[in-house]
C-alpha cells in the first residue's frame, strides 16, 4: 500500500532537533509505512491516482484561511471522497475534512486546548483495538470541528473539544490532537505562545504532562483503520 504524507507546515528551524520535521515524526510513529511526503503548503500536490491512501498533518493555519494551497487541499479532500482511498487527518488535518465536506470548523469557544487530554469514546469501531473506554493525546489548537459533515459521526468526545474524533463511511478518519508530537515537542510550543495562550493555561499544560499518552494506540488503530 502506497501511503502519501499531505505535510500542511514546517517545524521552525528552532524546534527541529527535538524530533525533526513532520516527515520524520510521522515515520516515527508509523514505522510500518514507507511514508512519501508532499509539503501541500508549498504547493506540491500528489496525484490520487498514485497513492492507496492518505495521511494529513497539523498546521499553524487555519482551514478558513484564504490561502490558495487550502483552498487546493479542501479540494483534494472532495476529489479522494469520489475514491474508496482511505484518509486520515490529524488536527488540521482532521478539520480540513470536515470543512471540506460539508461540516464547519472555526474558533473554539473555550480557546487553545493544550497540553495532555483525556477523551470518552462514544461508539466503537471495529479497527479500534484494542478497545478502551477512553484514550489520552497531546493536543495544541484552538480550532475546533463545530459541526460534522453528511454521514460524519462522532467517536470520541471530551468536555472541552465535543468532536475529538470522527469518520465518515469506514474512508475519513479525523483526530483532534497530535499523536505524532513528543511531550518535549509539545511543550516547546505552547511555551513559545505563552504570550497568546496565557499563564494560566501554560502551568496547566505543564501539570497534564506527568499524564501518559497513548501514542502506540493511536498508532495501532490508524494502522487498523487503513487496513479496514
């Protein structure tokens, strides 16, 4: 299976030898896939035709943002859901889906979500194995899917982020939060947005990191997805 990388940003120059670029974080984290990566925010796209499926990263954008390689992405997205290729999305990734088939995401209402997070599993899937009844990721946005698109349905929820997961049709995946991020990784930016995030929100980042986070589930369920 041929598994394109669609790399939505660039890690900083500064931040880079803590776990290198995306490419390298995704390849940690999928050591089983031979990841080919196009940077979509320099205009490289892949042909669909080329790949069996697809994985998105995060970015420091906004998919509302009126930039002509989003545009672009939101329309790839629309063009693989005429396909029956697979795609996952990982936070700007996963709103990028649902805005470009039909849902709406924008600002969240409670504001940047960082550090490690606890989200409840509404319904199973039978790729998610093994099954738990929660699962805890790094998270950095504050966008947030406000509304799922036609057939979308919700898979994990928390208090604070209602939408953390979703698929639609067995072919879309999106996954609100960073499980190819490092603690260290994480940490390194929400620190260097102190002065957008806040204090307060900083210290508590700090606190959630003694948490664990379920970094090898997150790789055996998208690995079981994409094989589903």
């Amino acid at each position: 299976m041929k598994t394109c990388l669609l790399v939505c940003d660039h890690v900083l120059p500064a931040f880079e030898p803590i776990n290198g670029d995306y490419p390298e974080m995704f390849q940690k984290l999928f050591p089983e896939l031979e990841l080919e990566p196009y940077f979509v925010c320099d205009g490289f796209f892949p042909e669909i035709e080329g790949y069996d499926q697809f994985i998105c990263t995060g970015s420091k954008f906004s998919v509302y943002d009126d930039e002509g390689w989003i545009v672009e992405l939101l329309r790839f997205i629309r063009n693989v859901a005429h396909t029956d290729k697979k795609f996952v999305g990982v936070c700007f990734g996963h709103q990028a889906i649902a805005h470009a088939l039909g849902g709406e995401t924008s600002p969240a209402g409670v504001g940047w979500n960082i550090g490690v997070h606890t989200f409840e599993i509404e319904q199973f899937q039978r790729w998610m194995l093994p099954e738990l009844p929660s699962y805890n990721i790094l998270m950095l946005c504050q966008d947030q899917v406000q509304s799922l698109p036609p057939k979308g349905e919700v898979l994990a929820h928390s208090a604070e982020c209602p939408i953390g997961m979703f698929h639609i049709d067995q072919q879309f995946l999106g996954i609100q939060g960073h499980p190819e991020f490092s603690k260290t990784y994480n940490q390194a930016l929400y620190t260097s947005r102190i002065d957008r995030i806040g204090q307060e929100k900083v210290m508590a980042a700090d606190e959630s990191l003694k948490m664990n986070v379920d970094q090898e589930l997150f790789e055996t369920w998208i690995i079981q997805f994409l094989k589903s």
